[in-house]
C-alpha cells in the first residue's frame, strides 16, 4: 500500500518459477535453467525448446494460485528481453469465465508485467494460467505470473496509519530507475604457458550492466593492470601459480581464482620447414605471384622467415598468411622494398592471427619478414600457409548459375539453403558480376532475383543455351547446387519428381565445348557423388568440389550450410577456390569432423590430390572479379568451459573483429552414441546457445546441456556486423568433471 494515496490491491499473490517444489509451479516435458542474460524476477527462471524444433518436446508450466477471495483479478507475467526468446508465445488462462488463450509478443525492451487481461476468479486454487512450449520458433522462457485484486485495499486516502490483518504486507517501492547490483565475477585467461611471455587476465562481472563502480584487486600483484578488469601477468620460473581477482560491489564482494601452469621454454624443433634456412633477407625464399600456398613454420625462439616476390609496375597484390585450425601461430608480416631499407608496410593487427599486406610496387623485388608475435611460441605444429596473389584490373567475364534445391514443401531447413544461395548471388553482384551475368532457380523465398523454379528443363536450360553467349576461353561458367541429394541424384524439386544426376550435369556442361573452364560446387549429402566413378562430373581442366563423402551426411548450420558458411567467408575475401575450399574443411574439421570435403580439378575421380590443388589454384569464378582485399572477419581467440554444476557449463569465448561484432554464440553436440545416417536430407544443427558481451571481448552463457555422461563437442562461432564468419572452435569436454578448473582451453597467445 502506498501511503500517497495511490491504490493498491487487496489481494497481491505472485508465484515465481523457483517455487517448482510446491503445488503451486508444477511443470512437465523437458526445461532447462537458467542460462545468462535473461533479467528474471527473483531466483530463476526455465526456460524450453520449441516444439517446432526437430528435438523439441512437448513442455508446458503451471502457475496455480491459492485465491484468498472471490474477485476480479488482473493477470500479469513476467517478461524481459533475450535473443532466445520466439517471436510469438501464449499463455492460457483458466478462470470462473472458462478458458482464455493470450499471445503475448515477449520481444520487449525492458523487462516487465505484460498484463494477460482481467478475468473473475473464485477463492481456492481452482484456477491456474499454463504455458506450453508448442509455438513456432526457437525457445519460450517460463518465469514469474502475478494476480491482482481489483477491490482495493482501502478507498485510496492518504493513510496516517495502517492496519494489518493476517497474511497482509506492506510493500515499498523505490521509483528510482532499476539498478543492477553485482552478482558474481568469472576469471578467464590461459590456464598455462610459459616463463618470460606476458599473459592477459580478465575479470567479468555478472551481471555486465552492473550500475554502481566495481573495484577490483588481483593477488599477486600483476605485471599491469591492478585495479582494473583486465591484467597481465608474467613469470620468470616454471611453477603453479594461483592468481585470484575479488570484485567489489556496492553491496556484495566476489572472489574467483585460476591455477596457471607456467612451463620452460621448449627445445626448438628439430627441423624447420622446406623454405629454410630462411632467416636472414638475403636467404629470403622466393615466392610467386600464383596463389600457391607454401606452409612454413616457427620452428625456433624468436625464428623470423623471410620471402622475396617479383613484382611487376602497377599491379596490385595480396601478400596473405593464414593460420590454420590448432595453430598457435600468430603472424605479423613487414614488407621491404630493399634488404637494407625500412619497412614500407606491417600487419600487426590485434584482432586476428592472420596477416595480410596489400601494395602496388613501382617495380622490382620486394622482400616481407614475417615472425610470431610472441617469441617464446614455436615448434613444428606453429604453422601457418602464405601466398600471394595479384589483383585484377579489369572487369570480369563469364556467369554464375546458382540453384537452390528443394526436398519438401515443409522443409524446416529451405531458408538455410536459400540463404547460401543468395549469400552467393550478393557476392557476385558485389564484386563484378551484373545481373545479366547470373541465372538463379529457387523459390523465390530470398531476397535476390530468382529467374525461375528449380527443374531438369530449367538448369539444362541454363547450362547449355542461357550461358552460351556469357561464357568462352577468358569466360569461365560457375555451377553452385544446395539442397538436398541421393544415391546419384541432386534433387532439384522432390516434391515435383524433379533431380539431376552427375553425369547428366557433366554432359550439358561439355556441350560449351572444351575451351570453356567450368567449375561445380556441390553442398548436399553425398555429394561426392558428383567426382566418384562411375556416374560422375569430374573432367579434366573442371574444377568439382563436394560437400562431404559420396556415402556421407551433410550439415546445416544456424542460418546457412556448415561447408558453404566458410566457403562464401573465404571468397568474400578474395581467396582462391583451392584456399576458399581449404578453408571450409578447416570449419568443417572443427564443426562436424565426419564431414569431409572432396575437390577434383584433373578429371581422374581421385579427390584431393596436389594437382587437384594446383589446377583449383588457377580457377577463377564465373565474372568474379574485384575484391574488397580490407574485409577481415571476426577472430575467436581463445575459449573456456568451465563446469558450472553436475549438468552445467559456462562457456566462453574471446572474440575480436576489426569493425563491430554482431553475434557470438556455441553449439553444443551430446555424446555420439551411433553413427548418423546420411540419408538423403541435411542434418540440422543443435540448438545455438547466444553468448553475451562481457569485458575483455569475452562473451558467456551457462549452458545446462550436459545431463549425460561422455564425452561433449561444444563449437563456437561468431559473424561481424559485415556478415562474415569466423573459424569456428571446438573443444571437447567430458561431463562428470568436478572441478572450476577450465577443463578445455584454445588460446592463441598474445592476442
């Protein structure tokens, strides 16, 4: 009751989901709770996956009041904003009245009561309000409801006193804006390294808008940062050394602590790679302007390896280093124009491994140096693949022609595969290739120009009189197929009887004549069966890449397709198809290992030989041709799981982007008890857990996805506000460990 006179109801009863050990919060199917991020009203709150999922299960809550007296009662639930939360849920009510369905839009700004109307309700607890987890996308949240009387307290006058009956309280409300107090502090940083490398610490504080100054002190003493959220430490002698950060709030202090295993310096590996010795300028390994990768490694303390390109006036070239998956590389590259001269430019970013110089010399040789940037990181697996390339001047020719396949009307996953598709198109139409230049069948579900629905009569229409006058010897014909396939099939239209076979595809491709390079990109299951004797498109000088095995699944991803994700990521990038190809069996190595990737550029039906990879080296898409060569993507540095409660992690990854990051988040795959079938259909992915921004460019959520025992692969991925995607990273962590300790880490020192 408010004492300015305001009216306050006679009768206030809120149940909150932590009450689920009574009869009054009852709930059945499967929930799950709490992950981070949600701002719930008291403890806790569970949250379900939708039934639409292909694991969902039926779920549903019950919230029963025991009603002192028969009234009308204001119904309210609960409501904040969370990236999980669907677009659409309803509450059910169960009055004096009969039974009311209410959807509710939970996509609010603010958390707060969202009324479900006002209904009559009789004294007992024969009335109740449910919520089911059967609505159309992604997750529902189950919190808090609350009931309000419409009688009053009292008349409404000021009151210079208040008598109490039996069950009544006195609420005080502060009016003052919601503030959020600390809650808890998470320490993360490498869980070992070794002597005379500096190592970053940082605290994140729960929650990450805490709204009153947080003080930090780490013990022992830092080598920088004291005081601050953010730390390095650095140590001269092997050892376990146990670092502690205590958070203090206006309210509440917070300690958490990590023990770090510092190791010495390892012996240099035996050899180093096949450029050296490579150390000096005027050893310097030549490399070509070819887009051939030569891998190379750190193989010493402090090892620098030095490469000389010819370069011809005024042409533009990419000078690229790449580090591959479970790589402790960390590249920085400085380019010279003499061996005695300063450097003319570096590519010391902070937020990637990789490294990258782009120049347009006046002419001559030009030398670059690259080296680790941190010194005391080597051996025979910091590794990383370095090549060059020139760019070209002029606008290309050729065409694209792009299909996106379909398996049934009802396909949960067709916007995935519309999705690649046009992901494809825009990288077309943004580097070179005008409408013209493109012939697209889909549904006309995109956002691009679709010429017309997927069929036999239409793609053969496309490959052998569409693209006659838009292809030739400088022209080359790019065929990119998503979707679905069989055992020698690609279906274009299940539903209609409409798929294609290999062979089919490689005879309209040969009626362009054989001057014509042509190259077939294939992401669906089996689709390796588009270079496996006998029905096959391979041919020599055309380029085939598959998906995955001729007997072997194919994975979606969360808005795309998992191989093709990383593919259109590499191509965004002005990479080759080899390196572009190369690049989408890294993801896939990471994603889902049993999907491996085959290329076939010689004809002969054997994947993924180096004369496939030289021949792939030369191939170039259809009238793709200007590059954008300063888009870099996001760069996950490193991750940590750490255990939570028996079925509980908290998972977190460090992400760095060059503009602004757009989302990160992690997948969590159970324990394999038996082999996938391939089947014919994609394979969706796992549900994706957001992770949110805390500080350091770290990003967590709890995850309480780990009831089984086995062993789990959690894989994280992160997309920049430009929608390019990074190498995603996965650990694996066995459920049953007993300790706050990281169980798995991935760090790249240094960044």
């Amino acid at each position: 009751y408010r004492l300015d006179g305001t009216q306050a109801p006679r009768v206030q009863i809120i149940i909150d989901d932590s009450a689920e050990s009574t009869d009054v919060f009852t709930k059945t199917g499967v929930w799950d709770g709490p992950p981070a991020g949600y701002e719930d009203w008291g403890t806790t709150y569970h949250y379900a996956l939708t039934t639409i999922d292909p694991d969902g299960v039926k779920s549903s809550v019950t919230w029963r009041p025991e009603v002192p007296q028969a009234d009308h009662y204001s119904v309210y639930a609960w409501i904040a904003p969370h990236d999980l939360l669907s677009d659409t849920i309803t509450y059910t009510v169960q009055h004096a009245g009969g039974v009311t369905p209410v959807a509710v839009n939970p996509t609010v700004s603010e958390p707060d009561w969202v009324s479900l109307g006002t209904y009559l309700l009789e004294a007992g607890a024969g009335h109740c309000v449910t919520l089911t987890n059967e609505t159309r996308s992604t997750w529902v949240i189950a919190d808090a409801v609350k009931f309000e009387s419409m009688s009053p307290y009292n008349d409404g006058r000021p009151a210079t006193h208040v008598d109490l009956e039996g069950q009544d309280g006195i609420i005080l409300l502060n009016e003052s804006p919601r503030r959020a107090h600390l809650a808890g502090v998470t320490l993360l940083g490498p869980p070992g390294g070794y002597t005379g490398t500096a190592y970053a610490y940082t605290a994140v504080i729960t929650p990450t808008n805490v709204t009153s100054t947080v003080t930090y002190a780490w013990t022992p003493p830092p080598a920088t940062g004291q005081g601050t959220a953010v730390t390095s430490y650095l140590w001269g002698t092997p050892g376990s050394y146990t670092v502690t950060v205590s958070a203090v709030g206006e309210f509440a202090a917070f300690i958490d602590s990590r023990v770090v295993s510092i190791q010495a310096l390892p012996a240099p590996a035996a050899s180093g790679d096949e450029y050296e010795d490579d150390g000096l300028c005027a050893q310097a390994a030549v490399i070509h302007a070819d887009e051939r990768s030569q891998v190379h490694t750190f193989h010493t303390y402090g090892d620098v390896d030095w490469v000389s390109v010819a370069a011809t006036p005024g042409i533009t070239y990419v000078v690229r280093a790449r580090v591959p998956p479970d790589s402790a590389a960390d590249v920085v590259m400085e380019a010279f124009e003499a061996c005695s001269g300063s450097p003319t430019a570096s590519s010391l970013y902070t937020f990637t491994s990789d490294a990258r110089v782009v120049l347009t010399p006046t002419g001559g040789s030009y030398y670059f140096a690259l080296r680790n940037l941190t010194p005391a990181v080597y051996g025979s697996q910091v590794v990383y693949h370095l090549s060059v390339r020139s760019l070209p001047d002029q606008p290309a020719s050729g065409a694209l022609v792009l299909v996106a396949g379909q398996y049934a009307d009802d396909d949960a996953l067709q916007p995935n595969v519309q999705h690649v598709t046009d992901g494809l198109y825009q990288l077309g139409r943004s580097n070179g290739c005008t409408a013209d230049q493109i012939y697209y069948l889909g549904q006309g579900e995109g956002a691009m120009s679709v010429n017309d629905k997927p069929s036999r009569k239409a793609l053969q229409y496309a490959l052998t009189e569409w693209a006659v006058d838009r292809v030739g010897p400088a022209g080359p014909l790019t065929l990119y197929l998503a979707g679905h396939a069989g055992d020698d099939r690609f279906y274009l239209d299940r539903n209609s009887g409409e798929w294609v076979s290999p062979s089919e595809v490689g005879a309209w491709l040969g009626q362009l004549g054989q001057d014509v390079a042509a190259q077939i990109i294939v992401d669906a299951p089996r689709s390796a069966g588009f270079i496996d004797p006998p029905d096959t498109a391979v041919q020599e000088h055309r380029v085939v890449i598959a998906s995955t095995g001729s007997v072997s699944a194919a994975y979606a991803s969360r808005q795309g397709l998992a191989f093709s994700d990383a593919l259109l990521t590499a191509l965004r990038q002005g990479m080759s198809l080899d390196m572009s190809f190369e690049e989408g069996a890294w993801a896939l190595r990471q994603t889902h290992p049993e999907q491996a990737p085959s290329l076939d550029a010689n004809g002969n039906g054997l994947s993924n030989e180096v004369e496939d990879v030289e021949r792939a080296t030369e191939a170039r898409l259809g009238c793709v041709g200007g590059w954008d060569p300063s888009r870099w993507p996001p760069h996950i540095a490193q991750v940590q799981v750490l255990e939570w409660d028996a079925n509980s992690r908290q998972l977190w990854a460090q992400v760095w982007d060059d503009s602004g990051i757009d989302r990160v988040w992690a997948v969590v795959h159970p324990p394999l008890r038996q082999p996938l079938d391939p089947g014919e259909q994609l394979i969706p992915e796992p549900r994706a857990i957001a992770l949110q921004p805390g500080h350091g460019g770290w990003y967590g959520a709890l995850s309480s996805q780990f009831s089984e025992g086995g062993a789990y692969r959690v894989v994280f991925y992160a997309q920049d506000d430009q929608g390019l995607l990074a190498r995603p990273v996965a650990v694996v962590v066995q459920a049953g460990e007993r300790s706050r300790l990281p169980l798995i880490l991935k760090s790249f020192a240094g960044r």
